[in-house]
C-alpha cells in the first residue's frame, strides 16, 4: 500500500547464451528509495522479492538512445572485446542498466556493467 515511485537505474540481469544472445530468462531489479532502506514495505506480490545487492566492482561502458536487447547484447560484446582475455570477471551473467524515464527523448543514458570476479 506504499507507492514509491520510479527510481533509477532500473537494472536487467541478462544471461547470456553460448552464441551471445540473451536467454529468456531475466530479472528485473529496482531500487528501493532512501527513505525506505533502513524498513522497506512487504511486496504485497509473492513474485517480488527483496534482496540486498552487495558491494562490487563492475566493468562498464555507457550508451545512449532508446536501448533494445540489440543494443544491450552489442555494447556488451563491445564491452568483452575491450576487456580482452586477461581481466575476471563474471561471465553467467551481466547486467543492462537504463536510467531514465521512458518519455525522455534526448540524452538517454544506459550502461552495461560486468561484475568482476
């Protein structure tokens, strides 16, 4: 019964496949406003759920537009490439971060983050 509002980024963890398309399954992760970090409210949803994310170091390369899984899936082989073959980092998963509102037309940011290992 508590509305929260949008918050920012909204953050995708995507799960790449062997030929580096995205599997079907994803999760959508929100943040929980300040006011609410210390007692967040129960999701009255039984498929929502709280989690703590813990600290990491994230690889990162930032893009703009509307992003689509295209954009996402392309800027992270980007991302790989940069990184090369010598840097750790976790390769089951990464996450697509989107930060703004869906009406703003214009200086869009979106990132892609590896966690490293």
């Amino acid at each position: 019964g508590v509305g929260m509002g949008m918050t920012a980024p909204v953050s995708i963890t995507a799960y790449p496949a062997e030929d580096g398309s995205l599997k079907q399954t994803v999760k959508v992760s929100l943040r929980i406003p300040s006011q609410f970090q210390d007692n967040p409210p129960c999701p009255s949803d039984e498929s929502i759920k709280l989690e703590e994310r813990q600290g990491m170091t994230i690889y990162s390369t930032q893009f703009g537009g509307y992003a689509k899984e295209t954009d996402y899936v392309n800027y992270a082989a980007k991302l790989k490439s940069a990184l090369g073959s010598d840097v750790a980092y976790r390769k089951d998963f990464y996450l697509c971060n989107g930060y703004d509102p869906p009406m703003k037309p214009y200086g869009r940011r979106n990132e892609v983050w590896f966690v490293k290992e």
